[in-house]
C-alpha cells in the first residue's frame, strides 16, 4: 500500500457566551467552531521529523524514547506541538501500537498573514490537530471523547489553565454548551492516574458538553477591534477580584449564568428575541465586572461594535477575554448584517469574513 500523506483539518472557535464564568465548576459557556482551520498533514517517513510552516521551523528532527518526546529545537514556538505528540505516543503505547517513523507538518490560518492573532484558538486547535492526525493515521478505531481529553490534557499542561472550550470546538465543530473539567482537577488527576487510559476512562465530574443548533434567521457577524488581548492577564486579574470582593465575584456569576440560560433557552426555542436579550445581558455583565475589576473587558471599540449591533437591531458582545480581540454579534437578518459590517469598517473595525463551522477535527479534501 503506498505512503498517502493525510492532511487533517481543524476548525478555531469563537466564545458567544459565558467567558470567565465557565472557570468555576458547573457554570455553562456557549461556544463555536469557525471556518478558519489549522492544517496538520502526516505520512511515513524514513526519519523523524516535524515542520511548523507559520514559524519557518523545518524539518526539524523529533524522537520518542522512554516516553519523552523531544523535537530538537531551542525555539519555544515548539512546545504545544511537542507535548500533543507526546501525549499522542505515549497513549499509542499503551495500546500496543508501535508507529514507525513518520512526517508531520503543520499550518494555520488562524491568525492574519502579518502573524496578528485574532483570538481563534490557535493553539488549542494545533493540539487538537496533532494528536487528530497521528490517530487517524495510527489509531483510527479511536472515540471522540479520547480525542477532546487527551487534546485537553496537552493543552492544559502547557497552558496550565483554560477551560478547554477551545479544545471541544475544535474536537467537535458547531455551536456547543460547554461546562470545563476545570484545570486544577485535571492536573490533580493526570498527577494520581496510572496511566493516559485510566485518566480517559474517569468520570470528568465537572465537564459537560452538549450541540446547539443556531436559528436559520440568526446571523453571526464578526469584528476585529485592531488589539490582541492577553486571555491570561485578564483571567488573573478576574481572580483577584474573586479574594478581594467575593460578592462583587458571585454578582457576576448569577448575572452571567442567568444571561447564558437566556440565550440557551432562545437557541433551543428559536426565539430571536431571547436569544438577542441573552447576548445584551451578557454584554452588561462582563462590562460591569471589568469596571469592578478595574480592567477594560469592553474596549471603547468593542462598545462601539456592540453598540452598533444594536442599532441595526441585533446584539453584540466581546468574545472571549476581551480586552481587545474580537466582538462578536448576532443579527435578525442577512440584509441587517451586511449593512453592520459596513457600518463597523467606517467606525475602524475590521469585519471579518468568518463563519460558524458544522465540522470538527476531520480528514481534509484539500
């Protein structure tokens, strides 16, 4: 049988709703799955190696011993992808599946061509890729649930944090109700597991994941305010106001929790107009606890495009941590969303040609 190399394609993800909140246990986030995609093509090769396009890193020499994983670098910008195929390995292992040397190369477009991010997910989507291709290619019979949590897994010993929503849309594609596994359980348990397979077959008490399907009259706008954000000093700063105004903290949460059961309930009923007063709510939450944890969530532009979502009768909100990034709105038709879209490039906001994505982690026609 020839050597075909596999090309995997993976979806990045917007957040709609629920950001900061679905890092306590049981609170839900909505997120989606965008038609932009990481591309991790994989084939046998006479030797160990590994190229990451967007960083011109090529042919870089990569071995498996002992279950270390090392890709022969000083670069930093290898390290998502280092510790994916680490843990893709050591699970192939513990299956008794012993790959022989292989290729895999990886590109992305989910950042802009100038490198700029625009908060899609794009590491998460890289793990999410790597650890995709090498089953698909050696592991095939494998489930769903052992992709997402051992994708999981690599991102969060990496990252250290997140809730993994990236990761579900990435693994599943679509519009998700999403609750995290939460970070520090995930760690304490990876640390008192056995083995990856005991660690795949535990109960993840706090994670939840379940498909929505978006209205067919709802139209989903995207804008990008010019400013990557940094997820990280956000969330840290969120923390602080949790020890030092717990009850500012919990405000937040009911606020938020009863502004993603608005727009879930206006999902699932196809009610437009639920669905809209859930983003505004939404909206109203993250900009008040910004103000209260002295950090600008929604930027001036944000407001801007938030603002002007509204004028044109729809909803919009920041997506993600804020600060910068992308907004993201929500319109009643496509006429409305045309005109908003002009609209956000005259007030210098960059609409972006961004759709939802029905498809995760899957073999590529390319």
């Amino acid at each position: 049988m020839p050597n075909t190399p596999m090309t995997i394609k993976v979806p990045g993800k917007l957040m709609i709703a629920g950001e900061f909140a679905v890092l306590e246990p049981y609170y839900q986030l909505v997120v989606m799955a965008v038609d932009r995609y990481v591309y991790t093509t994989i084939e046998e090769s006479e030797q160990n190696r590994v190229s990451l396009h967007d960083f011109q890193l090529e042919d870089l020499k990569w071995d498996f011993e002992k279950g270390t994983l090392t890709i022969h670098t000083d670069n930093p910008k290898r390290i998502f992808v280092e510790e994916a195929m680490r843990i893709a390995m050591a699970y192939l292992h513990e299956q008794n599946i012993q790959p022989g040397s292989f290729a895999i190369s990886v590109k992305s477009e989910l950042d802009d061509v100038t490198g700029v991010k625009y908060g899609l997910g794009s590491s998460a989507a890289v793990v999410t890729s790597i650890i995709t291709a090498i089953f698909k290619k050696y592991f095939p019979t494998y489930k769903q649930d052992e992709l997402f949590k051992l994708s999981a897994l690599a991102h969060v010993n990496v990252q250290g944090n997140g809730s993994g929503a990236d990761i579900a849309a990435s693994t599943n594609g679509g519009f998700l109700q999403y609750a995290s596994f939460q970070a520090e359980w995930l760690k304490d348990a990876y640390i008192h597991a056995k083995s990856l397979s005991e660690l795949v077959e535990k109960d993840w008490k706090y994670f939840s994941l379940k498909p929505l399907r978006l209205p067919e009259t709802v139209f989903v706008c995207v804008g990008w305010t010019g400013k990557p954000a940094s997820t990280a000093k956000l969330v840290d700063e969120l923390r602080l106001l949790k020890s030092n105004d717990p009850v500012a903290y919990q405000g937040f949460l009911d606020a938020s929790e009863e502004a993603v059961s608005t727009f879930l309930q206006g999902m699932k009923e196809e009610n437009v107009d639920l669905l809209l007063t859930g983003v505004k709510q939404n909206r109203r939450a993250l900009s008040e606890v910004g103000k209260q944890a002295n950090v600008a969530i929604e930027t001036p532009l944000l407001g801007k495009l938030c603002d002007l979502a509204e004028e044109y009768g729809g909803a919009g909100k920041s997506s993600g941590a804020g600060g910068g990034d992308c907004g993201i709105a929500f319109l009643p038709s496509k006429e409305k969303a045309d005109e908003l879209m002009k609209a956000w490039e005259r007030a210098g906001i960059k609409p972006l040609s961004i759709k939802p994505s029905s498809i995760g982690a899957s073999i590529s026609n390319l």
